[in-house]
C-alpha cells in the first residue's frame, strides 16, 4: 500500500531559515494493517502526515514514497485524494458561508467520478449522510451550517470521521484525532475506524497517547525521535512507551 | 503558492466583447449647448428638459471631477466623446418586436437576454438600451394590466411628463456631483418605472445596458417611483465590447419610495474591464440614490460589481421616513489591473431608522479595492440603527484592499455598529478541500462563493446563479 524509504523533509521557519524536521524516515504499510506513530512533541508527527497528503510549504530534500505503485510525492493533493488518501485533521478549518452538507457533496461526487460512479443526487446523498452522521454521532443540524464554523473541538473531530465514512477511502491517516475528544466521543471515533477496516484499507493512526489504541488496535507501533523511526514492536511497546515515557529512547538518539 | 500551473492558465476572455455592425444615427463628438438642443430635439422632449438639462450643463462647466477616491486614470477629454448614438431605424422607433431590426435581437440572444417573451428570462420584463436609446421593452400589456409603467424614460417624458417633472431630479440634484451634473445635461435614455398605490409588481423588472458604438458615452438615467404600499424588484445588468481605448459610462439612478413602499434594487455589472494589462475597459462612474421618503419605506441596493476598469459608485439611501429601512448588499471584485472605489451613505434623518451595510470585497492580480462608507445620524434620527460588516478578501500578494468608513451620530439614542475584516485566502482552506479532492480552482470558487453568500442570498433566484458563475469566470487563473 505504502512504502516510505528515507525520506528527508525541511520547511522555511518564519526567518526564512530551512529546519530540517524528517530524516531519513522509512515506514512500510501493506493493505490492511494499522499502523501507529506515536513520539514526543515536535518529532515530526503531523509533518509526515501533510507531506503525504501533499502540503506544499514542505521541500521534500530526499527519499521516496511509493503508494500503490505511484509516486506519490508527484501527485497533486486533490490526486492523492482520488487515489484514496484521507486525512483526518489535526485541526479541521472553518469554511465560512459553505454549506457542509453542499461541500461533503461536492466532495464525494468528485470522488465518486474519479471511480467511475455516477454522481448521487440531493435525495440519495441525503439519506446516505444522515445515516453516516447518526453513525458518528453528530447532529443532523451540523450539516446545515457552514463547514466547521461554531463546531466544538469534538463536533470537528466527527465531522472529519463522517468524511472518511462517506468517502470511503483505501488509506487513512488519523492525525492526533483523539486529542480534544471525551472518551465517549474517542469509543465512538474508535468504532467508526474499526468498522471501515478490511483487508485492503490501511490506517496510520498519529497520536500521544495510548488510549486510543485500546479501541483502535494497531498490528505495529512505531516511536519517532527527532524525524526517524527509531524503534518498531506490536501493541505492547505503547504500554511501554506509557509506563516509560520517551526518555529512554531518546538518551539513545545521536543528535 | 508552489501552484504555478495555476498562472499559466489563461484567462477565460470576456465573452460578451463582439461588436455588432450596425448604422448609427450619432452626434458628432463634442459637447457644448448646441449638442444638448440637438439631444433634446432628437428625444422631443418638453420644454421643461431642455431648461433643465442646460443649468446642469452650465453648473458643470462651473464644476472639476472628484479627486478624493483611490483611484488612479488619466484625465478624460470630454470633447472627444460622442453624446449621442441610436442604431438606425426605418421607423421613428420599434413599436414592437416585430419592429426591432434583428442584429439587436441577435445581439441581446448573444448575450443571453432573449427579448422574446417566452425566452430564458420568462417572467421578468426587460428594458434594452442600446447605446443612447432603449430598443424594446418586453411583457407591456401585463404590466399594464397590473397599472404598473415600465417603458424608456425618453417615452416616460412624452406619456407622463407631470411625473417625470415631479420626481426627475428630485434625490439626485444635477449640483450633486460632476458627473451627475453630466449626465442631466447629456442622459438620452434609461428606464422608467411606476408602481401605483398597493400594488405589487407581478414580475422583476429589468433594464439590460449595453455599450456598442466606439467612443460614444453612457449616460443613462433611471428612474423608479414606489407609492404608497406597493412593492417592486427591479435589476440592471451591463455589457459592452472589448476595445483598447477607455470609454465613460456616468449613469445616475433614483428611487423614490413613499408611505409604505418597498424597492429592491439589484445590479449585475459586467463592463468590459479591460485586459489584464489594464488596458482599456469601461469608466464607470455611477450615482445611484434611493429616497425613502414616507414611513416605514424600504429601499435595498444589492450589488455584484465584477467588470468596468474603474468604477467609482456608492448606492446610498436617504431614510426620512419614520421607521423606514436602508440596506446595501455588495460584492466586489477586481482583477488584473481593475480599480473600484465603492460602498454607500446612509442618511439617517426620521425615527427609528435602520440600515445595513454588508460589503465584500475581493481583490485578486494587482485589483485595488475600496470600501468607502457614511452613515450619518441627524439629531431628529432618534433611536436609529445601523450595523455595518465589510470583510475583504485578498487572492494575490499584488492586489489591496482599503476602507474608509465615516460615521456621525448627532443623535444621543442612535446605535451604530461597525465590524470589518481583511483576510488573505487561507492555504489551510485550500488545503483543506483539495485534500477532500476539489481541484484548485473549485476550492478557490467554493470559498469566495461562500465569503459572497451573505450578499448573494438578496438576489433574485435567477440572477443569484448568474451572479456566482460570472464570479467563476472573472477568477479564472487568479490564485498562483
């Protein structure tokens, strides 16, 4: 599905100086399985997580991402995105004045052409989105407003599970998707992500914190340091990782 | 931005730029009394407008044209303009469509406004100017039914001279500014409306302008009078073709509405606006006022201001009447090299008086934007209000955007509210909808309709959708 080899990646600080922030990462990610990526505060988490959907304030200095055969780093964001990459934001923006029940639609009918389907009309798409809202809990009401504007840290954090359930993608990655929700809220994410798991989808999981993973079992965890993987393991390194902290790792890093 | 393919698109060209060949019966260039005898000849007008139209022309020899809007042209010699053109017919005028030559009902189906009556536009009347002079008035006899009058104001001062008299002039005096004072001396046309008492008007109405002859002015004259309890919608859309050379459109428009009444004013104004060298385009410079004379009136201008090299234009509302109700809806866009220098005065002078300013400007290329505002609170104005919102929209590192809002309140109990906001288009908007799969330019659409929408919902069904199109096509290749 995915295949990361040692990919180095700087973005300009506000000085105009480059900051190195990945190097040399590798990560492989076959159809099916959960990955995790956990790692202290600025390891470089959620930049991954932009640079394979395809933010462009990155410069990408070396390696190379294959996703399915492709390229990836060749391919515009809205192209990843109809090969089937999803990311869920870290933090979703608000869109004011665009209707969210008109954006998700525009959306999954993009996505729908691109696979050949035809576009749903007003009447389908609706009972589709309301079942998938009840799904992740989110009040019908949130589809009339604009997007994400006046939603709760909560309410945006569903919102973004409602657009992986509509548009049904073969890759996701969950940027820090837990932070900001209450454990009823994190089950029911929890649940929405297991429920879309089969045997060619993919899931990353960026996160802090173990807790999500005892809802959303991973089949490895990785430890990011300082722009590298440093050490891989199944669901058990999290417990460490809990227990220890990341100090122990990090001694071990070579700065 | 990392976009760049984005710059290479060209932009879509202005589509309505074609010219028709057609023989006008024209002036030639120049303007002294002579001219205007020849104008008011032409029209065979009254007495009355001949006198009136030469104090104004006298009064603006005494004036020079306004130096204080953030706009930058070079100066206009009002000797090389043609005041006067009228594509050529056989007739003294079309007395129906069957008259009309065909080129002009070609022209007017090019532009998509068919002036059959069953066309695309079933259900609103219009009114073409072609040049100096309305060609055809279409849905008459319903009209007439309902007592409503809609016809060219050129006919208006034949068949109805005592209300052409009474009101002509009457919200926007000819001393009022220098191209005011102009387009009193030179107007040839324009449409006229009345609505009797208690009736509502069973259809929009709607003038379409449209510029075809070289170096000829528009300067036509709108005129609208609501009485007491009635009720009209009335929208103007503008075309003209794509020259090299400036030309000057000065239009002025006033609304009267009496004891109850209400007018809803929309505009479409799609000028040529030049190429995105700057280079040519139309001069607009519009004075539009609406006087909400009796009690409980209400007058709303809305706008989407896209074409026209410079427009200078601020659709202002005086509120005498106790408890009546001004509002101002507007989006503007500049591109390329285009200037607008636009917003609204709201006169607050009777009881309890509300207005609502809602203005959005957007600024993409090197667009200059201004958003220039007065509302004033007269001492009798007790407990009025207003609420003013202008946000700006910035697409480009090269455009600006600018707001000058003056407000006065000599009225202790008066309320006035101002909120304003400048933003560029956010790349985590963008980001955020192409991650979704919306290609950029789609995303770029979907966030400026969005800003718009506000503005967008007080347009008529209709022309809410034309309105967001020509959004579309005017910001073709604008982020990069």
């Amino acid at each position: 599905m995915l295949s990361i080899n040692g990919l180095h990646v700087s973005i300009q600080d506000e000085k105009q100086q480059a900051k190195t922030i990945l190097r040399g990462l590798s990560l492989h990610i076959k159809p099916g399985e959960v990955h995790t990526i956990m790692g202290p505060n600025g390891s470089g988490k959620s930049t991954l997580a932009n640079v394979l959907a395809g933010r462009t304030e990155y410069q990408v200095h070396g390696g190379h991402v294959e996703f399915n055969g492709e390229d990836l780093l060749a391919l515009t964001p809205e192209e990843r995105a109809a090969r089937g990459l999803f990311l869920a934001f870290q933090y979703p923006v608000e869109i004011p004045g665009v209707n969210n029940m008109y954006f998700l639609r525009t959306a999954l009918n993009g996505v729908r052409k691109q696979r050949g389907l035809s576009p749903l009309d007003a009447a389908d798409f609706l009972t589709l989105v309301k079942a998938k809202a009840q799904e992740v809990g989110l009040n019908e009401a949130f589809l009339q407003r604009a997007v994400n504007e006046g939603f709760s840290g909560g309410e945006k954090k569903r919102n973004e599970i409602l657009q992986m359930l509509l548009l049904e993608p073969r890759f996701v990655i969950l940027d820090e998707t837990d932070s900001g929700l209450d454990i009823d809220a994190l089950q029911m994410v929890a649940q929405c992500v297991n429920r879309h798991r089969n045997a060619q989808r993919s899931v990353l999981v960026v996160t802090h914190y173990q807790r999500l993973l005892d809802y959303i079992v991973p089949d490895v965890v990785h430890v990011m340091v300082n722009g590298r993987i440093l050490k891989s393991g199944d669901k058990s390194l999290a417990l460490e990782l809990e227990a220890k902290g990341y100090g122990w790792l990090e001694a071990g890093e070579i700065r | 931005m990392a976009n760049n393919y984005l710059k290479e698109i060209v932009n879509k060209s202005y589509p309505y730029g074609f010219v028709t060949a057609i023989e006008s019966d024209a002036l030639a260039p120049g303007l002294t009394e002579e001219t205007i005898h020849a104008i008011w000849e032409k029209k065979k007008e009254p007495e009355f407008m001949l006198a009136w139209r030469l104090q104004a022309y006298r009064h603006w020899l005494t004036m020079t044209s306004p130096q204080w809007a953030h706009i930058q042209y070079p100066a206009i010699d009002y000797q090389s303009i043609i005041y006067y053109s009228a594509p050529r017919a056989n007739k003294e005028g079309p007395k129906s469509l069957e008259d009309v030559d065909p080129k002009l009902l070609e022209t007017y189906k090019k532009l998509g406004i068919p002036l059959h009556e069953q066309g695309r536009l079933a259900g609103v009347a219009v009114d073409a100017v072609f040049d100096s002079v309305s060609v055809a008035t279409t849905f008459k006899a319903k009209l007439a039914e309902a007592g409503v009058i809609f016809c060219p104001l050129s006919e208006a001062v034949q068949t109805h001279p005592e209300l052409v008299e009474k009101y002509l002039g009457s919200v926007v005096p000819y001393r009022d500014n220098f191209f005011a004072a102009l387009n009193s001396a030179v107007f040839s046309d324009g449409s006229f409306v009345y609505i009797p008492k208690g009736v509502r008007c069973p259809m929009e109405l709607s003038t379409y302008f449209r510029i075809n002859s070289a170096k000829t002015g528009q300067f036509e004259r709108t005129l609208i009078i609501a009485d007491e309890g009635s009720y009209v919608s009335y929208l103007e859309g503008c075309t003209a073709p794509m020259r090299d050379e400036n030309q000057l459109h000065a239009a002025v428009v006033e609304l009267v509405a009496l004891d109850n009444a209400q007018i809803k004013y929309s505009t479409v104004q799609n000028w040529y606006p030049g190429d995105e060298n700057g280079r040519g385009g139309i001069f607009n410079f519009v004075t539009k006022r609406g006087a909400c004379r009796g009690v409980k009136s209400k007058i709303s201008w809305t706008q989407i201001e896209t074409g026209s090299a410079i427009t200078w234009k601020y659709p202002s509302v005086i509120l005498q009447g106790d408890d009546s109700v001004g509002e101002f809806y507007s989006v503007a866009l500049t591109h390329h090299h285009q200037q607008a220098d636009t917003g609204t005065k709201m006169l607050h002078i009777g009881k309890n008086t509300r207005s609502t300013i809602i203005s959005k400007g957007i600024s993409a290329g090197h667009g200059q934007n201004t958003y220039r505002g007065m509302v004033r609170m007269l001492p009798t104005a007790a407990n009025a209000r207003n609420f003013t919102q202008c946000d700006s929209l910035l697409l480009s590192a090269t455009c600006g955007a600018h707001t000058f809002p003056f407000v006065e309140a000599k009225n202790p109990t008066a309320h006035v509210e101002h909120e304003a906001s400048t933003s560029k288009i956010g790349e985590d908007q963008l980001f955020y909808c192409r991650q979704r799969g919306l290609s950029q330019e789609d995303a770029v659409s979907m966030i400026v309709n969005g800003f718009c929408k506000q503005v967008f919902k007080e347009l008529p069904m209709e022309f809410a959708v034309e309105a967001q199109k020509l959004l579309e096509v005017s910001l073709e290749g604008s982020v990069g």
